[in-house]
C-alpha cells in the first residue's frame, strides 16, 4: 500500500459514523471492524519494518561470514604451504644428522688404536692427523649447519600450528555466522508468512466494512467510502 493510500485509510478509520441511530448494532459493527483493520495494519507496518531489519542483519552477517571464509581460505593455503615447508626441513634435519654421525664415525675410527695400526701402513701420522682436524671441522660445520636447520624446523612448526589453530577458529566463526543466518532467515520466513496472513484477514475486513456501509443512509455513505472510492485509482 502507498503513503497516500495509507493516509485515505487512516482518514477512513478515524471518520466518525453518521448512520441512523435507530440501527445501533450496525454502527457498532462498523467501529468494530474499523478498528480491527486499525490494528492490523498498524501490526503489518511494525512487522514489516522488523522484516526490514532482519534483511539488513542478514546481508550484513552474508558479507562477513564471505570475509571470514575468504580469510580462511588464505590461512589454509598459507598452512599447506608451512606443511611443505615442515616437511623440507624434517628431511634436511634427517639428513644433517646422518652426516654428523657419519663424521663422528669416522673421527671415532681414525682416534681408535686398533685402527690406527692398520691405518699407518698406508698413511703417515701427519696425515692421520691432518684427517682428523679436517673431520673435526666438518662436524663441527655439519653440526653448526644442523642447529640451523633444527630452529627452521621448530619454527616453520610453530607458525603451522598457529595457522591452524587460525583456521579452527575461523572455520568455528564461520559456522557460527551460519547458523545465526539461518536463523534470521527462517525468522524472517515467518514473519513473511504472518504479514500474508494479517493482510489477507485486514482486507477480508475492509470488505466487510465496506459491505457494512452499503447500508448506510446514501449521505453516510458519501462521507464514509472516500477511501474505498480511491483505492483503486492509488
């Protein structure tokens, strides 16, 4: 219904009734249902405003459950790419420490009596001794390079976990807002439904109220039906 036609209405209603007294009931009848249909559409606009709202909170809640979903999505990524990344350095690690064990053997034969007898018929002590400093050092750098790769690891750890926990969150975010959407959806369904029914039952009454002042004096009628005469002209 428009503004104008509001307004024919509301003048319609609140016009006193000048029909016969002689027929109380009827003019009784006539207040009563002007009132009736008063009521609903006061009803009607307060619910429909309501509904008005409600869309308001629904696309709100739309665009930030899309935020958070795109953000989660961002976060999942950035976790498989960490995953990668944890499983590169877990096999760096790996292989850093088979290499310190490898050289610590090697220092452990060339330190050993038992192989230091078998070893002198081919090299001389300077040479033993030569290798010996060189395996140090190369330990001590594979050693130095596995510290490094070992921090890698824990870190590119931690930011996994961190980035998964994010996800947990916002996945449990992102549910939330759903469920609450659906909520404000179905509420709102409802109050569709029920605005239907209080227009259907408002306009069985405006045609009884019209039905009613068809059986008013000519004169009442004038004064009366100007809504109805416009109705359909709004």
């Amino acid at each position: 219904m428009s503004k104008w036609g509001f307004a024919f209405l509301i003048i319609t209603l609140s016009l006193p009734v000048f029909g016969d007294s002689s027929n109380p009931d009827l003019i009784e009848k006539i207040d009563e249902t002007k009132s009736i249909v008063s009521n609903a559409e006061k009803k009607q606009r307060r619910i429909y405003k309501q509904v008005l709202e409600s869309d308001l909170r629904v696309k709100k809640m739309s665009e930030e459950r899309s935020k958070v979903n795109e953000k989660m999505l961002s976060s999942q990524a950035d976790a498989q790419e960490l995953a990668y990344e944890v499983r590169l350095w877990t096999q760096k690690v790996k292989e850093q420490r088979a290499r310190i064990a490898k050289s610590v053997a090697h220092l452990y034969q060339l330190k050993n009596p038992s192989v230091l007898t078998f070893l002198f018929s081919d090299q001389s002590a300077s040479e033993i001794e030569r290798n010996v400093r060189f395996l140090k050092k190369v330990s001590e750098s594979d050693f130095k390079r596995f510290q490094t790769y070992r921090v890698s690891l824990t870190q590119a750890k931690k930011a996994n976990e961190d980035l998964k926990e994010e996800v947990r969150k916002l996945l449990g975010l992102k549910n939330k807002l759903k469920v609450k959407e659906a909520k404000l959806l179905a509420d709102q369904r409802e109050k569709n439904l029920l605005i239907k029914l209080i227009n259907k039952d408002k306009e069985k009454n405006l045609e009884l109220l019209k039905k009613l002042r068809s059986q008013l004096p000519e004169m009442d009628q004038d004064a009366e039906v100007a809504f109805f005469e416009k109705k359909g002209e709004l």
